[in-house]
C-alpha cells in the first residue's frame, strides 16, 4: 500500500463524510431556528398556560377588601309577655379602619405570592430549556467527532486486514483491540443519536420535530467569563427569596390583625322599635351601642399563635437563604474551577502542538499511516476533553444564572448568545 495513496483515499473519505453529513443535515429539515427563536417560542408556550392565572384573574376581578359591615343582625322580642306587642332590634356590627387595612395587606401579599409562584415555573421552564439546548449543542459535536473516530477505526481495519491477508508479521491483539474499540464508538454513537432526538423532540413541538436549530451565535467561552465576572451573583433575584419575603410580611399583617381584634372595643349599634300603641311614635325609638372590655387574656392564645407564627416565618426565611447562598457558593466555585481546568487542558493542547504535528507529518511520504491515525486519534481524544470541560462550563452557568434568580430577570434574555438578544 503505498503512504500517497493512503493519504489521498483518506482525505477524500474525511471530505466526503462531511458533505454528505452536511447535505443530509439540511434535507431532513424545511425551516430552522437559532436559539433565541427557539427560547422565545418556548417562553410563549408556558406563558399560554402558566399556573396561577385563573387565581389572579379571580382575585383582580372580584371584590376582596373587608367591608366596613361586618355583621347585621335582627332580633325580634314580645313586651311584657304581650305577645301582640313586639319589640324590633337590629344590630350593626363594624370592621375597624386597622382590621381593613391588615386584610388588604394580606390579600395584596396571596396576590403577589401567585405572581412569585409564576416567575418560579417559568424559571423551571427556562433552565430545563437552556440545559436542553447545551446538551443538543455538545451531543451534536461529540457525534462530529465520534464519526470522525469511527472512520478512522475503519481505516485502521482496513489496513490490519491487508496486512493478515498478505501474511505479514501482525500483532493480532491491535486488531481485537481496534474491533473491540469499533464497537464502543458505534454504540456510544447510537445512544448520542438518540438522545440528540429526545432532546429535538423536547424542544421543538411535534409538527416542527424536522426543524434545524442553528447554532451561529453561540456565546464563547471568553464572553461567558466575561458575563459571569461582570455580573452582581446573589441569590436575592431568585424568586423563593422573593416569596421567603412574602410569606414573613404575610405573617406580619396575620399578626396585626389579630392584635387589632383584640384591642376592639366597639362591639355594635343597636337601633330598637317598639311596636306600642301606648307610646307615642317618638318613644318608640331608641338608639343604643355594645361595648367590649379588652382584656388581653381573652385573645391571648390567638394573639400568641400569630406571632409564632410570625417568628417562625422569620426563621424559615433566615434559613432558606443562607442555604441558597450557600448553593450559590458552590456553584460559582465549581464554575471557577472548571475555568481553571479549561485554561490548563488549553494550555497542555498549545503546548503539545498535536494538530501542528498531524499537518507536518501529513506531507511526509514515507510515514506509516498508522502513524497518522493514531496521531489523528490523539487529535480527536483531546477535543472529546475539550467538550466535556466545555459542556461542564455550559451547564455550571445555567444553573448559576438559575440559583441567582438572572435567568427570569426582566427583560429576558437568551444567556446563550453573545449579543444576550432580548426573548
């Protein structure tokens, strides 16, 4: 076999490969979408049927606020055990300006709390939608790669296969080993194709399952470190710290309120008729009014409860966020040092010039292809450990921008581009 020969048909299988995965890729789609088409598409279709909506639209569309009645009542009684004659009573009992103003707070804050819990599910949606997307991006050059390595693995069998033919000193072990190789590439290749279609199939709807989705405007590496470094990282934009507030100023106005109800005095007004001919008609009015003693010991177990209630509130949101602070921690630590690993792995492929190497030696006559192979196999191996890292990073920083609440901040933004395009 000769090295010039081998060097061309590779050449020419390497190419060929490419168009025709190239040209395959753009049949099998009608239209495409790029990330920030395909975000937005998303968005709007969780907005559609967002949670809470029916509970907002009750509370906004009906009257919540506590009337200023709170109770009438009518009451009927014979005079004197005539039961001809009748006495007529009716009472008027009154929420007090402060009871009003602790319900309507209370009322405000189940309004917002729907509102958090809606920001939260769409927060859901956009991660598992970002990690869909950076999974889809990096299965699809780990199949690049691991189709380049499979035609490789051919190679290497079909010039194993020669030699035995032509009953040259073979080490069979490299054979068994380079089928056995063969076999792990073409599986791991099934299942990255499947899962490259449960990932399409996740993302786009069903009636579009054919579109392409491009990827020319990937955010790099660089402007990643860039926006993490430059970005304010707390967990106080998330939106369970939001609703850890909510619940705590929802406590306070239960607590108020019940202390309102127990420093009330005013019990009712009572205007009376009775109903006697005897009397003249001015005599048979008369106004009157109930009074309440407020001792504290009658509202005592009530009033207690609401404020242990309320510290407890306090307590969970304390405790809440210092956990969410300290999962925050951890994720921008781990995305620090997957950074440093990225820069090292950068600086050993610079320093080990592979691919300058492969270029070299490809102009070389009388090297073995073999020779070529394996260093092209090194080649591949070092940008399979490149994506890992890389993939790592990717998914690190949904989750970051996750934890501290920036993927829902207003307006929203695909994080996954370098222009960070509006949705």
């Amino acid at each position: 076999m000769k090295i010039n020969s081998f060097q061309n048909i590779y050449r020419v299988t390497v190419i060929t490969f490419f168009l025709l995965s190239q040209s395959s890729f753009c049949l099998t789609g009608q239209s495409s979408k790029n990330t920030t088409q395909l975000l937005s598409k998303i968005i709007k279709k969780n907005t559609d049927s967002i949670p809470y909506a029916e509970n907002l639209d009750f509370i906004q569309n009906n009257r919540q606020e506590m009337p200023l009645l709170n109770e009438i009542n009518f009451r009927t009684e014979s005079d004197e055990a005539e039961f001809e004659l009748q006495r007529y009573q009716v009472r008027f009992k009154f929420n007090t300006m402060k009871e009003r103003q602790s319900a309507k707070e209370i009322i405000n804050n189940k309004k917002l709390q729907y509102k958090i819990r809606q920001n939260s599910y769409l927060l859901d949606k956009l991660e598992e939608a970002n990690v869909d997307i950076v999974k889809l991006y990096y299965t699809k050059k780990e199949i690049q790669l691991q189709k380049e390595e499979l035609l490789l693995l051919q190679d290497k069998k079909n010039i194993y296969n020669k030699l035995i033919n032509n009953g040259s000193d073979f080490d069979v072990d490299k054979w068994l080993s380079n089928e056995k190789n063969i076999l792990e590439i073409t599986t791991k290749l099934i299942k990255n194709k499947s899962l490259l279609s449960d990932l399409k199939y996740r993302l786009l709807e069903r009636d579009t399952i054919n579109e392409t989705i491009q990827f020319n405007d990937w955010l790099s590496a660089y402007n990643l470190r860039l926006f993490v470094n430059d970005s304010a990282v707390n967990s106080n934009m998330h939106p369970s710290y939001a609703m850890n507030k909510a619940k705590e100023e929802e406590a306070t106005a239960e607590y108020e309120f019940e202390k309102d109800q127990a420093k009330e005095w005013f019990d009712f007004l009572q205007f009376e008729y009775k109903g006697n001919d005897k009397l003249l008609p001015n005599k048979e009015f008369s106004l009157g009014m109930g009074i309440i003693i407020p001792f504290k010991s009658f509202s005592r177990i009530k009033v207690n409860n609401a404020y242990l209630e309320l510290m407890e509130s306090k307590y969970e949101t304390q405790t809440e966020n210092e956990e969410a602070e300290k999962r925050l921690f951890e994720t921008y630590s781990k995305l620090d040092r997957l950074f440093m690993e990225y820069d090292l792995f950068r600086k050993f492929k610079e320093k080990q010039k592979t691919q300058e190497t492969y270029d070299t030696y490809l102009k070389s006559p009388s090297l073995s292809p073999l020779f070529l192979i394996n260093i092209k196999q090194v080649i591949i191996s070092q940008e399979k450990k490149n994506i890992i890292i890389e993939k790592e990073i990717y998914l690190t920083y949904i989750k970051l921008l996750s934890q501290s609440g920036i993927l829902i901040q207003i307006p929203l933004r695909n994080y996954l581009n370098n222009e960070l395009s509006e949705l």
